[in-house]
C-alpha cells in the first residue's frame, strides 16, 4: 500500500501543480476508466479525433508534429491526446506538447497501476500498439486506425466532417 | 471463491505453483499492488533459464542492479549475486528484459538493455561469470555505436562450447528525423559474437536493415549457427516476420501476414531451434490475412546453411490463445522433440498465463493450459523446458514470481 499512496501522493502534486499553473495554461489530466466517456460527452454530437500517442512510441512524435500544424491552422480542432505513459511522466509530456505545440490544448495521461485496463475501456481490440486514433463522426460512430494517420487521410476526414 | 490451487509453498522470494483449473479462475480479492511506474510494468520482466541439471535461473532488478539467483530443489533460491555492481537504469518492462542462459560448463551469461535516462536511448550491456554464478566480470557495452540512441531488443544465444551470440535492434544509421523521413526505417538487426566463452567479441555486424523498431528479437543456436528472428518491414510498411543465420546472413520471410502499419507495434514474437534442428517461431500480428498470436514450425532447410536458391516449406499457422481476451506476447522454448509455447491474456479485469506442450517437434499440441491468474500488473510468460519438465515463470505485481508447471500426460 505504501507505494500506492506514494504514488498518489505524486500523483496529487501532479493535478495541483496543473491547476496551480497560470489560469489560461492547459492541464494534462488523469486518464482513468471513466475518462472516455467524459470526453465523448464534451463532444456530445460533434466529431472529433481521440489520439493515443506515448513517450516511448517512435511513431508518435510524428503524429504530434502533424496534430500540432493542423492545430495551428485551426484553433478549434476537435482534438483529444492521451497519452498512455504516465502521470510520473508529466514533465516529459508537457515538454514533448509544447514541443509540437499542443500546450494549449487539454489533454490527459494513464492513471493505472494496470495501463491495460485503461487500453480495454477504449477499445477490447486495440493491443497497444501506437499511435492509435478514432475517428468520431458526429453520431461517434468511430473509425479505429493504428499507426500514423497521415496528412491527406486527416485533412480529408476534417473537411468531411465540418472543420 | 477460493484459489486454492496457487502456492504449493512460497519459499524464499517466490512461489511454486500447481496450475489454476479453469473453474477455479476470477477470484481475485486481493487489494491493489502498484507497481514502481505507473503505466509500465517496471522491473517486473524478469529472465529465467534451466540448466543442465535442471537448476532453475534467475536474473532479475533489484534496487537499480541486476541480480542472479537460482534453484537447486524445486524451490529454496539462492542468495542473489550482482551481476552490476554499480546502480544503472536495467530496463524491464515488457518487450526488454534481461536474459540469462547457463552452459554445461558453469559460465553464466546475461544480457540486458542500459536505460540512458531519456525516452528509446539504451546500451546493451553483457557480463559473464566464469565460476558459477558466483561472481560477475564488469559488464561491457556491446553496441559499439556509443552514441545516446536506440540501441534497443537484445537476445542472446549460446552454443555450450564457447558461442555466444547477441542481436538487438540498432539506429546509428538514423540520420532524418523530420516528418518526411526516409523510406526506410533506418533500424537494422546488429549482431555480436564470441567463440571464446565471452571474453571477447568480434566487431558488430549489420545483419540487415530497415526492420521495425521496437518489437523485441528472438535468437537461437542451430547446428548451422544462431538464428535470429525479428519483425522486418518489406517495403514501405509491411511488418512481417524474418529469420537469418547470422553466419552466413541471407534473410528469409517466415511470415505472410501482410500487416501495413507505419508504426511499430511493441509486441514481437520468439524463436526456438528443437534437438533435430528444426526451428519454432510464435509472433503477433494483425495483418490482412490473419490476427492474432500464432505457432508456426518452420523445418530446417539448407537455406540455413546459405545455399542459394532453395526453400522449405513453412509449417501452417497454428492460432494461440483467445483473440477476444488479447491473447498476445507469445514465447517459445524447444528441447529434443519438446516444444512449449507460452503466452498470456487479458479478460478487461485481469490477466491469466497459458501454455501448451507438443511432444512431437510442434506437429500435435496438448491442450492450452490456464497456468495461473493475476489480480495487478503481469509480465510476459517466460517458458522452460528441459527433458523432464515444463515450466512458465511469471512475475505478476500482487501475487510476486510464481514457477508454473505444466501438467504432462493428458495429451
């Protein structure tokens, strides 16, 4: 129990620090098992991408990159990105956010002592591998898609969808 | 419901255990075990080996130092030896874990990847004891790339006569890191090998490129050499499976999955060489023409042996595990005509360690036996087999290292 409360203790610090921070800054939140459906419900009839990237995917860095150009251009993309690593990696995260310019942005973080109950509540057909993206339409019926989504799949999904 | 199969007696540091029948499955009531990280099973993978007295090894971290201990009597584990005499990051969370193999000789052999403190950057790391497991020469660094980037997914092979022989994954040609990249990967399968028991090893060899880039590798001794196994891509993004002797280095393609991912999937599979030579490979995919985790028997071939031109027929894919319960991570170990495959599964809640035997080098297979559950976080199986026994070693967050046998003659 100790390293529990150890944990949680980091973890606290973690969301405080996130709320300390200045009022217009974007937190990175806990991902826990009913966190999808709070973010289905903030997008309740309108599309939107859910990104899975992690810190250890060589992949992701890409999609990043791609999701931070496509955010720049329009401020209200529909975007949620997860990432599966850890609460303990909060500052690696932010950095690597701010890095592809997604600081602005909300966003969350697995918050599990077992990830792949977390990974079961998304999807019971999704392995882990990354990045990972559904795609909702505005009824959320979801297209699931692993590896890099690409530039022309992403813009043309957008455009289809009303961004 | 009680579980009253796990435990035949826990002794020092983990616990021999009868396998868990089926209806005695889901009663998990034990109360939640972190683990050290959050997310990733951090310093659960642990590496295990029988020997050729059936001493069961095992090299695991403990407090920043990789530590060896083993078992004479089914149970009593020896006092752990550092194998690291200083802290360092061991990474072993999954697809990287350290490995250990025990010669006839005595002379135990370990490797394992360096964490360098930054997200994919590693060393591989090799030490050897020459006097039983009771002391350790310093590890080296057996990249000799020494530059802070992948050098990532070790195995190790040795042959009991002086052969050792190390692969792992390797991104010193990595030079384009932009969106647009190259068209190939730039991670290649790197090998290192020793014919004098480890003392030294030749330069490192670029055995092939553009493979995929965080699935783990698999090694094993033929009698025409070591064989490795890795996902390599073909083209621009299809990852299949390969094999290659690293002796004479032609590559051959033992999977035809047609799985086109730009990504890499963090799940590999595994290689064994049987008493007859012939090799048995288990992987995960989720290709066009099947998904899932698989058993293939793939029959020595002179291709092995780098004569040109020829073939042999691979085995037919044999499905493990349930795909609705995210059977994955497959392992695999041959001796003589004994062959064990080893997996785990995930049913949402909790995670369950199955296995299966063949006696007949993979052409029949006993029934898939649910070894034991797991309440918290679960490492990989890690299977052993010698003449008499088949064991899966699991290390699982709440119920700690667990020693599983299989249960023989109702095939």
């Amino acid at each position: 129990m100790k390293r529990l409360l150890v944990l949680w203790a980091v973890f606290a610090t973690f969301c405080l620090a996130g709320t300390a921070s200045v009022a217009a800054a974007a937190e990175l939140r806990p991902f826990s098992a009913g966190s999808l459906a709070a973010i289905q419900a903030h997008f309740a009839g309108k599309p939107f991408i859910l990104t899975l990237w992690s810190l250890e995917c060589h992949h992701c860095a890409k999609e990043l990159q791609l999701l931070g150009r496509l955010v720049r251009e329009n401020r209200n993309l529909p975007l949620a990105i997860v990432s599966t690593d850890s609460p303990a990696d909060a500052q690696a995260l932010r950095a690597a956010l701010k890095r592809h310019g997604l600081a602005q942005l909300d966003t969350w973080v697995f918050a599990d002592a077992v990830p792949e109950r977390l990974r079961y509540t998304i999807d019971p057909a999704w392995h882990g591998e990354l990045p990972r993206s559904y795609l909702y339409d505005a009824t959320h019926r979801r297209e699931a898609h692993s590896g890099l989504l690409g530039e022309a799949r992403l813009t043309a999904w957008l455009k289809q969808n009303g961004n | 419901m009680i579980l009253r199969t796990l435990l035949c007696c826990t002794l020092a540091g983990f616990a021999w255990a009868a396998p868990v029948r089926a209806a005695d499955h889901a009663a998990h009531r034990q109360p939640a075990a972190p683990v050290k990280s959050v997310t990733k099973s951090a310093a659960l993978a642990v590496g295990a080996a029988l020997d050729a007295r059936g001493h069961l090894w095992l090299a695991r971290v403990d407090k920043g130092r990789l530590k060896v201990s083993r078992s004479e009597d089914s149970g009593m584990l020896s006092d752990p030896v550092a194998v690291t005499a200083e802290s360092e990051i061991v990474v072993a969370d999954g697809e990287n874990w350290p490995k250990i193999a025990v010669a006839d000789n005595g002379s135990v052999h370990l490797t394992w990847l360096q964490g360098l403190g930054k997200p994919m950057a590693g060393h591989i790391r090799y030490a050897r004891s020459t006097d039983g497991g009771r002391s350790f020469a310093p590890p080296v660094i057996v990249n000799d790339d020494r530059q802070e980037i992948s050098h990532r997914f070790d195995s190790l092979a040795i042959d009991g006569k002086g052969g050792v022989a190390i692969v792992w994954l390797d991104a010193r040609e990595r030079k384009d890191r932009g969106v647009k990249g190259s068209p190939e990967t730039q991670v290649g399968l790197y090998a290192a090998l020793s014919s004098d028991g480890g003392a030294r090893f030749g330069p490192n060899r670029k055995i092939a490129g553009h493979s995929c880039q965080c699935c783990r590798t698999g090694l094993t001794w033929t009698a025409d050499g070591p064989v490795a196994f890795w996902r390599h891509v073909y083209g621009r993004n299809i990852r299949d499976f390969s094999i290659a002797n690293l002796k004479e280095g032609a590559l051959r393609r033992v999977t035809d999955d047609d799985w086109l991912i730009e990504a890499c999937p963090h799940h590999g599979g595994g290689i064994a060489a049987d008493g007859q030579g012939d090799l048995h490979i288990v992987w995960f995919t989720q290709g066009s023409r099947r998904q899932g985790i698989f058993y293939r028997r793939v029959p020595q071939g002179d291709f092995l042996r780098g004569v040109a031109g020829t073939d042999f027929a691979l085995g037919e894919p044999v499905r493990l595990g349930d795909p609705a319960r995210q059977a994955g991570h497959p392992a695999v170990v041959a001796q003589g005509a004994r062959v064990l495959v080893s997996w785990r599964e995930f049913d949402g809640q909790h995670f369950s360690a199955w296995a299966m035997l063949s006696t007949d080098a993979g052409r029949s297979w006993g029934p898939a036996q649910r070894l034991a559950d797991a309440a918290q976080a679960a490492d990989y199986t890690v299977p052993l087999i010698d003449a008499r026994r088949a064991l899966v070693v699991w290390n699982t967050a709440a119920e700690g290292l667990r020693v599983l046998p299989l249960r023989e003659g109702t095939q």
